[in-house]
C-alpha cells in the first residue's frame, strides 16, 4: 500500500471527497438515530423541506440519488408515518407530488438543529478563506461530474 503523502494530489484528493463524504453522513446519521429515519429518510424530508414548491415522486429520487422504486417505498414509510403527503399533481395525472405535514415540518426543525449543530463540530477550527475555497473546488467538481452524466 502507498503511503497517503505519496500518492498523485488528484488521487488522494478524491480519496479524501469520498471518505470525508461517508463518514460526514455517518456522523450525522448517528446524531439523528433517535428520530427513527435512517440517512434516506431524513434527505428526503429536508429535500421536501428545502423546495419552494411540492416535488414529485422522480424529482426527490433524483436529488437524493436513489433509485425510483427506492424512493416510492420511502414516501409509502413517511406517508404512513405523517410526515408527508403524496397528491396527485393538476397538471399531470401520472405524478404525484410530495409535501411535508405539520409533523413533517417540526420533525425537518429537529433535522435542521442536529445538522447545523453537527457542521459547526465538524468544521470547527477550519478558517473562512480555506473553506470558500475548498467549496468552490468542490462546486466545480460537481458541475464538471454533473456535466458528464
């Protein structure tokens, strides 16, 4: 095995965008355990959250980065829960589109609170100026792997 210091930048760099990524979405996983929602789930709610207006069912399995029929069966666990409700759309009778209920809405408050509580710990200590750079390069990663799909 090659020691990390000695590999090529760009190997080590998407070692470390993928490590970093995993284990970021683990430590948040684990502070929202006790909400019962695993890592799908509470994507999901904060997705619904986020959007300015309903999303449909694809839409959602697009930005979460599952599968369809994955995230049908994820809306069928948070529609049985009262986290969301699932309506047909006006414009198209073959989609549905998903919003959060009231229960949805305090549950995505708690999410928030645990995830901006969880990026001030992981961050701590990084300055300003590295971190608006690290994020630009990471948003031109992004566009340029966007790009290609």
């Amino acid at each position: 095995m090659v020691a990390l210091n000695m590999t090529p930048i760009d190997e080590r760099f998407s070692a470390s965008l993928h490590y970093a990524s995993r284990l970021w979405r683990q430590v948040l996983d684990r502070r929202l355990k006790d909400l019962g929602l695993g890592q799908a789930g509470w994507m999901t709610i904060a997705k619904v959250a986020r959007a300015s207006s309903p999303c449909s069912q694809s839409e959602l399995a697009h930005q979460v980065g599952v599968e369809g029929a994955t995230m049908v069966a994820m809306i069928d666990r948070l529609v049985r829960d009262g986290l969301v409700l699932r309506t047909p759309s006006p414009s198209d009778r073959r989609v549905r589109l998903i919003a959060l209920t009231d229960q949805g809405r305090q549950l995505y408050a708690r999410v928030q609170k645990e995830a901006d509580a969880c990026r001030k710990e992981l961050l701590q200590g990084i300055d300003e100026q590295a971190l608006l750079q690290a994020t630009e390069i990471l948003e031109r990663v992004q566009q340029a792997a966007e790009a290609r799909l």
